[in-house]
C-alpha cells in the first residue's frame, strides 16, 4: 500500500491509542466508539461509491440487519457472540448478494431506489415483527463481547477494540485498493465500457464490492449491538443511511482516509455544537446538497486540492488538463 | 360480504390509490426524459401539496379552488427552485450526483417541513361529502370519485399537452434526443425546468388528493417517492401511459395484498414488485428496452 499509507497509518493509530490518556469522560469515549464504527460503515460504504460508482442508501439497513441478527441470536438462542457476529454477516452478505444481482446489472440510480427501499422494508419489519425483535420499544439485554474471562464491560475497553477494528478495516481496504481487485475496481469506476473490453468482469466486481460493503456494515452493527446492549430501529432508519453517505461524500469518493475523517468529523459535530436533534435533518440535508453542488469530489479532496494547487502553482506554474483528463 | 363483493371493494379502493401513484410516476418520469434523472424529491413535493393544501384551506380558510390553485403554484414553484438552484448549480454535471442532490434537497424538505408544520399528521376534509355512495354493492367515497376524476383529467391535460402543443412536443424531443432537440434549436435548458415545475405541480396535485384519504405529515414523502418509483418501474420508467398503468397496478396490488393477506407489510410489497421486476422485465410493462450507446 506504499510507504506513506504505512506511516499515515502508524501515526493515525498512535494519536488515537493516545486519546484514552488525555480523555477520561465516558461519555466522550463513546462518541469516539460510535465514530470508529461509523468508519467502519463509511469505509465499506466509499468502496462501493468511490470503487464501483454505485450509491446504497439502504447500509443502514445492513448495520440493523447485522444488530438485530446478533442480538436475536446471542439472546434468544443463546450462540456465542462472536460466532453470532460471523453468521450474521454471512447472512447480510447473502441478502446484499439476493438485491445485487438484479439491480448491479442496471443503471446507478436503480440500486439507490433500491436499497432504499430495502432499507424501508427493514425498518417496517423491525418494527411489525415484534415477537422476535421486541417492536418499536427495542431490544434489551444484548451480552457483552469477551475473550476467555476478559469481557468488554467499559467504554474505556471496548475503545481499543473498535478501533482495533476499525483501524483493521482500513488497512485491509487500503490493501484492497492497492491489489490487483484494487486496480480492477479502480478502472470499473472510471469508464465501465472500457474496464469490460480489457477483461474485467465488471458485474461479478461490482456485486462483489457490494456485499462487502454490505458485510463491513454488519460487522460494525454487531459490534454496536455487544457495546451498547440495547438496540431499537430508530438507530437504523433511513436517516442513517443518509447519514453514512453525506460522510463518504464528505471525505470524498474513492478516499479511503477522507472517509474516516468524514465520519469523525460528522460524528463529532453534532456534539461540539449541541445542535438541537430537530435540526439534525435539516442540517444533514443542507451538508449534502452543499458538498454535492460546490465540491463533487468531496470536501476533503476539495480542501487538500486547493492547497495542492497552490504548491505546484508556485512550483512551475499550472497547465490546463487535457480533455481526456476531465472526463465526461 | 361475499367475497366477490370485498374482492370488488379492495379493487376501487385500489385504484384510488394507485391512482395518486401514477400520478406521481409521471412526475418522475417527466424529469428522468428531460435530465435522466431520478428526481428523490418527488415523494417532497406529494407532501408538501398536502401541507400547502392544509394551510390554505383550514388555516387561512381561502376557497377550495383558491387554495387548489395556490398549492399547485407553490409546490411548482419549489420545483422549479430546485432546478434553478441546486441542479443547475451543480458542478459535475454526473447523474448520480445530481440524484444525490435531490436526495439532499428532500431531506432538506423534510427537515424544514417538520420545524414549519410540525410532528402531528394532518387532513383535509374530503372535497364533497362524506356519505358513501353505493356502486354495484360496494360502498364508493365521493372523495375516491374525486380522486380518479381529477386523476383523469390531469392524465388527459398532459396528453394534448404532449401531442397537441408545440412546448410538449418540443419536451418530447429532449427526451428522445437531448443534442438533436438543441440542434434544432430548442431550448433545452428550459425544458428542463418546465419539467421539475410540471413535477411539481404533478406532485402538489397528487398531495392534495391522497390528503384526505390517508392524512399527511412530514415524512411521508419518502415511502410515497419510493412507490411512485416502483409503479413507473412497473410500467416502464420513462413511459407515460407505462406510469399510468403502473401506477393503477400498484395500487390494486398493495390494496389487495393489505385485505386480503395482511396489511402490516402493505408498504413491503411496493419494494416486492420493484425488486421483482428490476430482476425480471428491467423495462417493464410497457417500457422498451434501451441499447446503451459505447
């Protein structure tokens, strides 16, 4: 993945294992948890949007499907944690698999209807099947993760995990771009046609990167499911999926670092400006409009873009970019 | 009740919703021929024609044809802003992120709509009467009578408009041919924003309709978007007489499926048929299968 993702990296993981120290509020902690989670979402999500130019709005969805399977299993049949954490994500794997098929075939904007409306269907049988997931009240007395007789019982322990892992999904991803499925993917995105007359099997990629993207999503809700201890479905609304995505937009498609920055910061922001929740819409929708219209690659692109200008403009001058370079 | 007699109640009730769908499959189709986009805000605008309709009439008390007229103005007027605002400003130019913009501005809708409206559902009265009129045993609201009239009308209105006008023909050429349409010299950019107004105006009308059927609030918008979607995927996406039949289809489906199975998973199944079909026939009942051009 070169040098500088490697020290990026180091750096990244020191600052983080770092906080702990500085910052003993629980309540900050968990913030700081749900952002490592919401990476992990983010990250999954931005391959799929910035590797296979397709939008999901239905990953909040795959994050309930992946909560709920843990919590119905580890509860009510009483499996393990983890082994619950490992089928539910084969099962939202199958299920991403089942939608993808049909809709990857088609033009972008089918799988957003799509999964969108699977997102929908989700929240309504959340809801509807109270018998099994407790209904719109929610579902309570979800175990703790542990390892032998080390369980995870504060937010203080649980930190290193979900970082662990959500420094884990980044490096795995950044492996992923790097490889030859990374490069594959990365022509996919660019000019479909193109990635097809030079052998690569652009359906079987995109419905691949799809449930992946989907998996990493279960993976993160099963987590939240074990740390929180409690789940209902407004955690897993439409609005989340919104949510994920103004933060890989944000980021910037196809940064895989933007991504987590645009979860932090995200996450983060309601808290420092205390935004009243009846304006959380609202402002999300304002946020995702704005970076849309003025900085289609994405807020972070966009701002390291102007720095970076600036820096060859002082160099040796900018030249105009050749029209093939601008795309279409 | 016999079971003929139910079977024949659900099918009306069903078309009086399906209706309202079609109608606003036709608003998504409208924008998709002009822009090839999908426009998420459509099921905004239906919302919206409800609540403008409950402002005016039961807030301010104007007429009912003084506060019809209105709406259509205002939920037109909100479409035309988003093409003149947002989409036009854009700066890629790509479908996906123009659609993620309309999802942006329905959010946006939602969000404001619940700080100027508030979280309660509302309704309207229904346009005459409330006393059910008996047709072949089967007991017919007067409003369900209003709702396929006017659906009617409007579908009739949009189909001189389309053929008998020089604007609804130069409409169809953008969507035949976006770069042919400008060589001869239509105004492209115009008909673009004819098209978000016509939606939202579509929108509004549909809103207004369904309003005293099913009540409203501030976030309907996204499960009526997503079945309007469904019945024009249904018909063929793109396909207006494909909208309409969609749209009606739907409707008979979902009203038949909630009496006859179970009506808890009655908003499930406009997902059902989408999927389905997008796995089956992608182009629908009456849509024709596109070449993609390399």
């Amino acid at each position: 993945m070169g040098k500088k993702n490697k020290i990026s990296l180091l750096i990244y993981a020191l600052i983080i294992f770092t906080i702990p120290a500085i910052l003993q509020n629980n309540y900050h902690l968990m913030v700081l948890n749900v952002a490592a989670l919401n990476i992990v979402v983010v990250i999954g999500l931005n391959l799929l949007m910035g590797y296979a130019g397709q939008i999901s709005l239905g990953h909040a969805a795959f994050y309930g499907l992946g909560a709920y399977l843990s919590a119905i299993f580890t509860t009510t049949y009483s499996f393990p944690p983890w082994t619950t954490l490992v089928m539910a994500m084969v099962i939202t794997g199958l299920v991403a698999y089942a939608i993808g098929i049909p809709t990857l075939k088609l033009e972008g904007h089918y799988l957003v209807m799509a999964t969108l409306g699977f997102n929908v269907i989700i929240y309504i049988v959340m809801i509807q099947l109270d018998e099994v997931t407790g209904g719109p009240s929610g579902f309570a007395g979800i175990p703790r993760l542990r390892i032998a007789a080390f369980a995870f019982d504060s937010d203080l322990k649980i930190f290193y995990l979900l970082w662990t892992v959500s420094i884990g999904v980044l490096i795995l991803s950044l492996n992923l771009i790097h490889s030859r499925v990374g490069r594959a993917m990365a022509a996919l995105s660019h000019n479909e046609i193109a990635a097809r007359c030079s052998g690569i099997d652009t359906e079987t990629y995109k419905v691949k990167i799809f449930v992946i993207s989907a998996v990493l999503a279960s993976l993160a809700g099963s987590l939240y499911a074990h740390y929180i201890t409690f789940i209902s479905p407004g955690t897993f609304s439409f609005f989340y999926s919104i949510q994920v995505v103004t933060m890989v937009l944000v980021g910037g498609m196809g940064s895989l670092w933007g991504s987590a920055f645009g979860a932090i910061l995200l996450t983060l922001l309601p808290e420092v400006l205390h935004a009243v929740k009846e304006y959380n819409v609202l402002i999300y929708g304002l946020i995702l409009m704005i970076v849309l219209i003025f900085f289609p690659q994405g807020l972070f692109p966009g701002i390291m873009g102007i720095f970076a200008k600036r820096k060859i403009d002082g160099q040796s001058g900018s030249r105009e970019p050749l029209a093939w370079e601008k795309g279409t | 009740m016999t079971l003929w007699l139910q079977f024949f109640q659900f099918l009306l009730s069903g078309l009086t919703t399906g209706s309202t769908y079609a109608l606003i499959a036709i608003g998504f189709s409208l924008i998709h021929n002009a822009t090839g986009i999908v426009n998420f805000a459509q099921g905004e605008f239906v919302m919206l024609g409800g609540m403008f309709m409950v402002t005016f009439l039961s807030l301010l008390r104007l007429p009912m044809p003084l506060a019809f007229f209105l709406t259509v103005l205002s939920v037109a007027a909100i479409g035309l802003l988003l093409e003149r605002g947002p989409i036009r400003r854009a700066r890629s130019k790509e479908i996906l992120i123009l659609v993620m913009i309309t999802v942006g501005a329905s959010i946006f809708i939602k969000g404001l709509s619940m700080l100027l409206w508030g979280k309660n559902p509302m309704t309207l009265p229904p346009f005459s009467g409330e006393a059910p009129i008996v047709f072949l045993g089967a007991a017919v609201m007067p409003q369900s009578i209003w709702t396929f009239a006017i659906t009617v009308f409007v579908v009739a209105g949009l189909n001189y408009f389309f053929k008998g006008t020089v604007t609804g023909k130069a409409m169809r050429a953008v969507a035949a041919s976006r770069r042919s349409a400008l060589l001869t010299g239509i105004p492209v950019d115009r008909m673009i924003l004819l098209s978000f107004t016509l939606s939202g105006a579509l929108g509004a009308v549909a809103g207004m309709i369904l309003t005293p059927i099913t009540t409203t609030s501030y976030d309907v918008g996204v499960m009526l978007g997503l079945k309007g979607f469904s019945a024009a995927i249904l018909g063929g996406y793109g396909s207006m007489p494909g909208a309409v039949v969609g749209g009606l289809l739907l409707g008979i489906l979902e009203s038949l499926s909630a009496g006859l199975i179970s009506s808890e998973y009655k908003d499930a199944l406009a997902f059902l048929v989408l999927l389905t079909v997008l796995f089956f026939k992608p182009s629908g009942i009456l849509g024709r299968g596109r070449l993609r051009r390399v």
